[in-house]
C-alpha cells in the first residue's frame, strides 16, 4: 500500500510552536513546528479520544534529586485539554503510561511544500 501525502503549508508559512488541523480524507491531523522540524499526530487523544491536538504546547519536569527539578523537552510536549495527558509530538510517546503512544504521522517536505504522508 503507497503512501498518500496532504500539503499542509508552504514551507515558511508556519512559526514555530505553531500547529495546523488538517483534514486527511476524514482523519484530523495535527502538524507542528518546532525550533525548525515538522511532526504530525493523529488529531485523537489515545486516553479518551478527545481532540487531543488542540491542547497546549508545554514541557515536563524532570525530578533529580532532592528538591532539584528541571524543566526539559520545552516546545515538544503536548498536553491534551481534556484529561490533561501528556504526550512527546516527536514519537507520540504518553508520558504518564509507556504503553499509550498517539499515532504519529511522517512529516516530508518537497518542491518548497510541508505534506504528512499517511499510510
């Protein structure tokens, strides 16, 4: 089975920490752009299927030890509105559970165009 790509924009067109919805032939697609890379996930919160792509842009704390934290992947986490689960954009990875991962998606650009690729 070929892959079918979907332009989302221009390349230039989006800022980064920006998103776009888009519509896959009836699958809502989330594509963003982060410190200069694309990523697409599936507009679908694996938890509770809410629009997991609309959620905010975030970070993570990370514990050391003692009272230490620290603030890392800024930009890559995405926190879904819903139920507040987190997942890394760049592999759909759930922070909270190892085993829930969001559908990621390829992110290609061609010809001066960012298209997901889905199949």
């Amino acid at each position: 089975m070929s892959k079918r790509e979907y332009v989302v924009c221009k390349v230039g067109e989006m800022q980064s920490g920006e998103r776009r919805i888009i519509d896959c032939d009836g699958r809502s697609v989330g594509v963003f752009f982060v410190n200069g890379s694309y990523y697409a996930l599936h507009n679908r919160c694996p938890h509770d299927a809410a629009s997991l792509c609309m959620g905010p842009l975030t970070g993570t704390t990370e514990f050391t030890t003692g009272e230490t934290f620290i603030y890392k992947d800024a930009g890559y986490v995405l926190r879904c509105g819903w139920h507040g689960w987190e997942f890394d954009i760049r592999n759909g990875q759930a922070y909270v559970d190892p085993k829930m991962k969001a559908k990621t998606f390829s992110v290609v650009v061609h010809d001066d165009q960012v298209k997901v690729q889905i199949g």
